[in-house]
C-alpha cells in the first residue's frame, strides 16, 4: 500500500514540477540580490501553534532552497505563502507534509512540529503524516479512476469506513463541502479526469479532505482557473478554515488578501517577512517585500 501512495505522490509532484517550469513569465528572484536579509520581520512566531518550523534548510543536492526558515503557523488560518517564482515557497510547503522524502536529492533539516510533533522523527509514518497534512497542486492530478473512487481511496486505505453505507456517506460529504457533489451526484461512475479543471480540483479537494486531515496545503490551487472557478476554490478555502488550517502558495497578491488572514514573504529562499495580510500589503516592514507588493519586482 505504501509503495503505491508512494507512487502516486512522485506522479503528482512531476505533474507540479511540470507546471512550476511553464511559469515562465514570472521573473527569476536572482534579478534582486542587492538588499540583504538578516533575519525575519514581523509575527513568524506564534502562541499555540498547530504547526511550529524552526531554522529549517533544505538542500537539493548541494544546492540549498531555503535558508533558516521560522515560521508558525496558527490552529484555523489561512496564511500565504507569497514571493517570486524559484523562492522555495513548492519546496517550503512540501517539507510540511514531507512530499520532499519523494525527491531523492532533496534533505531537510531544522526542527517541523505538528502538534508539538516531530514530524521527522524515525516513528513518524510519512503516509499516515500526509492523511494529516493533506496537499492540493497547481494542477489538478485525478487519479485515473471515477469521481467516487478518487474521493474513496484515503478513506479505503487508511481503513476510515465501517462499510459501504459508511464510506458512501464520506465520499458524498466530502463531495458537498468541496462544492462539488451537484454538478457530480449523477456520474459518480465517471472518470475524474473527464471533469473540467475547475472541477478536478474541487475533485482534488474532496479527495484531500475525505481522510480528515488537520492541515491543508495548496499549491496555487487555482493558478490554472479562471475567475469563476478560482471565486468557487476561494469561497472553499474560506469555509474550510472553519476546520482546517490551510497554508496557500499563491502568486496572486489579490488571492492572498481575499483569502489569508496573515502572509509570509519569500525571497531568494529566505523567510524576510511575516504579519497579518492587511499589513503586509498595506504597510510593508522590509524593503524586498514592499518591492514585491508594489509589483516593482516579481
Ligand atoms: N526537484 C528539484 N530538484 C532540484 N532543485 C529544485 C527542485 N525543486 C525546486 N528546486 C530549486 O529550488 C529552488 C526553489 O524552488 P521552488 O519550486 O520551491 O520555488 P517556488 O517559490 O515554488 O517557485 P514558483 O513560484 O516558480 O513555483 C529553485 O531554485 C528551484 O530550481
Ligand atoms: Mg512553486
């Protein structure tokens, strides 16, 4: 079973690697090595935390992707994730739910806690953490089987469901709090990917949210949308924060105010600023971040 999570997690992050490579438009963050970061400004560090990252460096190979990073992150946030491309915010949000562990090259170090957890410790199940800390990608991933199986496979494998009454009543739960079960309810049967963008990905939420996990991470969830879909993805999140906490990679700044309540700055691999969304956008602390907000750079 194992191996074939395994499996199916490498495809998914190929399908992501993919999609950050024809990113092309967004500029590259070497462009801007003139101001220096010392170190983070602003709330990086929070009271009862639900996730708590301390001085975490990830390396590929001898390349290093992020340098030092602390960030908390609260019980029933929405935070964002924002910086310019190639700034390690894909690789700071999968050492979250260790989807790093599938890329051989890939070591992190620092201290991750979930719950005051160790999530890199040798008796952390990495399958078991990724039921807990789920992940939605840029583009939609539907597993090559139906709609209803797509939503079925968590709770199949990690035994959620008494019966098939019971894993019917997931499956159509976990369809409806993702907006998705009327425009599904009647071809359940169908193949997930013959439903639109928009849809695969809600798809790709319900599948997230039917093994209950605690934590949500999404990966420009709705880069790939359009408006329509991406207001139907946004009204989601904000509902599913009443549950979850939710980290949100996104590379649009209007998303990341509609959506998070506080926003961490990424730059050149470097944590340089963390405050709450409005400040953030309004009255930036660190000149990199202002850059960025103000669309002089990124
Ligand atoms: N699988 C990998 N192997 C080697 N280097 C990688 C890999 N994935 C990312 N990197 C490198 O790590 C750095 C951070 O990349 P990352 O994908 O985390 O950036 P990002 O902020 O998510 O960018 P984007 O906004 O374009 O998605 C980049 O220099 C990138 O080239
Ligand atoms: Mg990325």
């Amino acid at each position: 079973m194992t191996t074939q999570v395994n499996g199916l997690d490498s495809l998914a992050l190929r399908a992501d690697d993919m999609a950050t490579q024809n990113n092309s438009e967004n500029l590259t963050a070497d462009k801007h090595q003139d101001v220096e970061v010392l170190e983070t400004i602003g709330e990086n560090i929070l009271e009862n935390p639900k996730f708590s990252t301390r001085n975490v460096n990830v390396f590929y190979g001898e390349k290093q992707a992020i340098f030092d990073a602390s960030l908390d992150i609260g019980q029933n946030e929405v935070i964002a994730l924002i910086g310019p491309s190639g700034c390690g915010k894909s690789t700071y949000l999968r050492a979250l739910n260790r989807m790093n562990d599938t890329i051989d090259s890939c070591r992190v170090s620092g201290q991750l806690k979930l719950d005051g957890e160790d999530i890199y410790d040798k008796k952390m199940d990495p399958v078991l953490l990724r039921a807990r800390v789920g992940m939605v990608f840029q583009k939609p991933n539907p597993f090559p089987k139906s709609i209803y199986d797509n939503v079925a496979y968590g709770p199949r494998i990690h035994g959620l469901a008494k019966n098939s009454t019971d894993l019917d009543e997931i499956v159509i739960t976990s369809l409806e709090r993702a907006g998705l079960f009327n425009e599904v309810k009647d071809r359940l049967t169908a193949p997930g990917t013959g439903l639109s963008g928009g849809q695969q990905q809600r798809l790709c939420i319900a599948r997230t949210i039917a093994v209950s996990p605690e934590v949500i991470l999404m990966d420009e969830p709705a880069s790939a949308l359009d408006p329509i879909a991406t207001a139907i993805i946004e009204e989601l999140i904000d509902e599913l924060r009443e549950n979850y906490t939710i980290a949100i990679v996104t590379h649009s700044m209007q998303q990341a105010a509609r959506v998070s309540q506080r926003t961490a700055y990424f730059h050149l691999g470097k944590l340089v600023e963390v405050g709450e969304t409005n400040l953030i956008f309004t009255n930036p602390r660190h000149q990199l971040t202002e850059n960025y907000i103000t669309g002089k750079f990124g």
